[in-house]
C-alpha cells in the first residue's frame, strides 16, 4: 500500500480527504488505533482550515446545480448510493469493526442495512413530503415549499460513526443541501468508504465533501465556517458548547444530538424475562451508546430476583474480538477513554458502592476490555448516578412507589430516552406522559421508525429529527402568498 492507502483486514482504505470530487492529502497526518488490539491501523489525513474552506467552497459551488435537480432525480442517485451500501456491506463492516471495536455481527445485521435505509428513507420521504398542498387564507393562496438551506456541516463521534453520519447526510442530500462531513479522529475510515459510494453513484463532485481530521483543528474552522448554512452535531455536551459558541456568529441554525443518563423503569407488574433481557442489552456496543439506560430503577418487590437474573445475564456474555461472531462485548473504544470509564467506577467503589459482577478491567484479555458491571448501593446524588459514563456500567438502586420511581428518573440535567417495563397499561400511558425524555419505550427497547422525531431534552440535545422534522431543519420553510 501507498501512503495514501492502509488494507484494513483486507479492504483497501483512501485515507485522504474528499473535497470536490477529489482525494486531497494533507501534509500532516494523525494516527489510526484500533481497541482490538490497540494497534496503529492507518495514518489519516490531518486536516484543518485550508481543507474546510476547500471543502465549504466546493459545496457551495455544487449547491445550485444539485438543488435544480428534480426531487425524483437526487431520489433516484441517494437510491443508488444505498445501492452501494449494500453491496459493499461486507466491506463497510469489517472497516468499521477494526476501526472503533463495535461487534462485526451487530454491523451485518443492523447497522450497515439501517445505513442503507438512511438513504432510501429519506429519499422516499422527499419525494413525499417536501410538497405541501396550498393553504387557502381569507382568498389569498398560500404556496408553502421547502428551499434546500444550502450548505450542511456534519460533526459525528466515534461510537456508531457510519450510522450516525449518514442519519444526517441522507436527508440533508435528499432536501437538495450540499454536505461537509468530519468524520470522527477516533473512527475515521467507513466516511472515506463511503465517499467512494457516493462518487459510484453519480453523487457530483462537491455535492458530498469529507475532511478528516481532530476535533480541534478540522472541526473548529468547519463549525466557526462563514459559507455553512447549518450545523448538524452528534457528540458530548462539552463540545456542543464549544461548537455553539463557535457557530453564534453566523447565526447558523443547529441540530445536536448528545448525551444521555437514561432510566429503565421495572414496575412489580413487569414481565421479569423482559426487563432482564433488556437489561443486559445495555451492554450492547460496551454500553458506548447515547441512548443506553444506563440507570436502573426496579421496584423494592421484585429487586433481588431482578439483579440476580441480570447478574447471571452478564455473567454469560462473551468478551473478546469483535470479529468472531460469538463474541458478545468488545472493547472500550480508546485508553483515554477506557481510564475515564475505569475512574468512574473506582470512585463509586471508593464511595461505598458494591459491584455485583464486573467492576475493573478484564484482566485475561488485557487491552482496553472491560467487564460488565452492575453496581448497586451507590449513594443517592452520586456521580456515577448523575455523569454519562459511556461504559458497560449500570446501576441498580429501587424505588417503592410510582411517584417517587418517576421523579428520580427526571432527575437529570440530559432526558435522551426513558424505558418503562410493567404489563400496566394504564400505567404505561400515565408514566410515559410524565417522563422527561425525547424518547420513551415501553416494554420494547431501541425501536424506532426514521419516520418519527428522535431528540434528547434537557442537556441531550437541541431540536428533533426524523421524517417530517429532518426537512424542516435541513430547508428554509418558506410561505408565498398569492392575492385572489
Ligand atoms: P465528542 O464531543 O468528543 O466528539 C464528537 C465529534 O466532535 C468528533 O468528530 C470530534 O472530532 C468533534 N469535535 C471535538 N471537539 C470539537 C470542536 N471544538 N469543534 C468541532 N468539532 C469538535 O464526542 P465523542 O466522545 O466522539 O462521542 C460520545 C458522545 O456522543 C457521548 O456523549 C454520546 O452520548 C454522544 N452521542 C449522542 C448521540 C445521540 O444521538 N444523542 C448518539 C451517539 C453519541
């Protein structure tokens, strides 16, 4: 291979920037670790405000043209792209596996078709709803149309990059936006593969621009970036807050998406199968996951069944490479990241919790893997209670009646999603509808159709997105009204 290009387990990987239609190398480049196994994968392209403002400018410069095409056109070219999708899966889920951990089996089955269907969905949805009938208002006629916005810049983490990128890119591109992507440092790969699709397509140069690069020095000139007409982040609050600060000045218009501490409710009524199953799902992705209940409130009646079944759950979780399909939890994704996990739960064994399995690293595969845990007797207003640890971490703690278990479960400063177990349904209702979160499951976890809003309240997030409301960001509503 070339410096251009790093064969990872066998898929060959343009490492450089796509701007314009082109590769772009940067003359300095920043290293690749994969958690596998916490080798150098790829150097990448390190690039900064020269790249963005190329990237900007060529977005810009493809805007008119793209816009002009008919809705059914760009539907039919996002077609082909999810097209693309599919028939590089394979290719898509091995990069992503080496790339940031995540099981091999979960990207074949779930998140590269959903990847596929980020494009499909949103070309259809186009096609549906960026018409709207005319208003009629004391005679006058109201046109109500959906103007593309312009140019879209799109900041996403690490922990589902591919599938958290093209959440944005497909609406953006099917309301007739140009986009600039930055792909996460910690995850850069799958957005250079994707370029590739896209240029497969028929997507024309410029309609879709990736400048890979750091937070600080490819994200900072993107979001503080004079040519964008909106900012579609995916990440921690920390940054929202630095990025928010750095788009004020243009006044561009933004989506964030961000963190979450969510509860999972387990009433007395509740089938006890379920709540454990979705229980020890929390772990899924080593509970890297925004929308992971990641605090457990179950009633006092049925508690100790509850986390002795979890327990033994956890305990048959397999950990290990996330390439063998056996393998059910991976690694954490980075060591910063893995300190900042193992942190927060020594300090919530220092303050008198007790972990009921797990509670350090594992120690047999070494690495950046950790056990599972569950801790309970964690005291109330504790950090490990209130901070996003992005971790297979869970706490147990109980409650003795409604009331009291649904307003320690608003008792957060995020409100991502909320998950409610009881065969109640009187219940269900009264608690989904007094639950502070974007997004409440009762009985089910993780289901959801790209057709409805998805948001956090709270410190979670800013606006909604999904079908209807993904076009009212991604555009300019505009209303031409038409004398009698
Ligand atoms: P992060 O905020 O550190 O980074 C996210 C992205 O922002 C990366 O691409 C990074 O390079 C970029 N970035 C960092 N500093 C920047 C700056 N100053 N200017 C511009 N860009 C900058 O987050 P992370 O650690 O990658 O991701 C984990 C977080 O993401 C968690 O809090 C998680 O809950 C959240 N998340 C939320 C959702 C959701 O849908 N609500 C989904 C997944 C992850």
């Amino acid at each position: 291979m070339d410096d251009h290009h790093a064969s990872i387990d066998g898929v060959r990987v343009d490492l450089r920037h796509w701007i314009g239609g082109e590769r772009i190398a940067s003359a300095r480049t920043f290293a690749d670790v994969s958690p596998i196994d916490e080798q150098e994968i790829a150097r990448v392209a390190a690039g900064g405000a020269t790249e963005v403002d190329a990237a900007v400018a060529a977005a810009r410069a493809a805007f008119p043209a793209w816009r002009a095409l008919p809705v059914a056109e760009r539907s039919a070219i996002l077609h082909r792209v999810a097209d693309g999708i599919e028939a590089r899966l394979e290719d898509l889920a091995t990069v992503e596996t080496r790339d940031n951990g995540s099981l091999l089996r979960s990207h074949r089955r779930g998140v590269m078709p959903r990847v596929a269907l980020n494009f499909r969905a949103f070309a259809d949805y186009a096609e549906k709803q960026l018409g709207h009938p005319d208003l009629s208002v004391r005679g006058h006629r109201e046109r109500i149309t959906y103007d593309p916005a312009g140019v879209v810049a799109i900041i996403t983490p690490w922990n589902a990059p591919l599938m958290l990128a093209t959440w944005r890119i497909g609406p953006a591109l099917a309301a007739g936006n140009t986009v600039v992507v930055k792909p996460p440092e910690w995850a850069p790969l799958t957005a250079s593969l994707l370029a590739d699709i896209m240029h497969a397509a028929g997507v024309p140069a410029g309609v879709f621009n990736v400048v890979q690069g750091t937070g600080a020095e490819a994200g900072t000139p993107l979001t503080a970036h004079p040519g964008i007409n909106r900012l579609a982040f995916t990440g921690s609050v920390p940054t929202a807050g630095v990025i928010a600060r750095a788009a004020a000045p243009n006044i561009v218009p933004l989506s964030f998406e961000l963190g979450g501490k969510s509860p999972l409710l387990v009433f007395a009524d509740a089938d006890l199968e379920l709540a454990v199953g979705i229980a020890v799902e929390q772990f899924d992705n080593a509970g890297q996951v925004c929308l992971k209940a990641a605090r457990m409130l179950v009633h006092s009646s049925i508690a100790d069944e509850f986390t002795n079944r979890l327990v033994e759950r956890t305990a048959q979780l397999t950990q290990g490479d996330p390439r063998d399909e056996a393998t059910d939890q991976s690694a954490l994704i980075a060591r910063r990241h893995f300190e900042q996990v193992s942190g927060f739960v020594d300090r919530a064994l220092a303050d008198r919790a007790r972990a009921l399995i797990g509670g350090g690293p594992n120690t047999e595969l070494g690495g950046l893997y950790y056990r599972p845990t569950v801790l309970v007797d964690v005291k109330p207003g504790a950090e490990i209670l209130t901070e996003e640890v992005f971790g297979p971490v869970v706490t147990v703690e109980t409650f003795d009646d409604e009331d009291d278990a649904v307003a320690r479960a608003n008792d957060t400063r995020f409100g991502l999603a909320a998950t409610v177990v009881t065969t109640d349904r009187t219940r269900a209702e009264r608690v989904s509808h007094a639950l502070n979160a974007g997004t409440v499951w009762v009985n089910c976890f993780f289901v959801r159709d790209l057709e409805a809003p998805f948001g956090g309240n709270g410190k979670s997030g800013i606006g909604r997105e999904g079908g209807a409301w993904s076009f009212d960001f991604y555009c300019d509503v505009k209303n031409s009204v038409f004398s009698p």
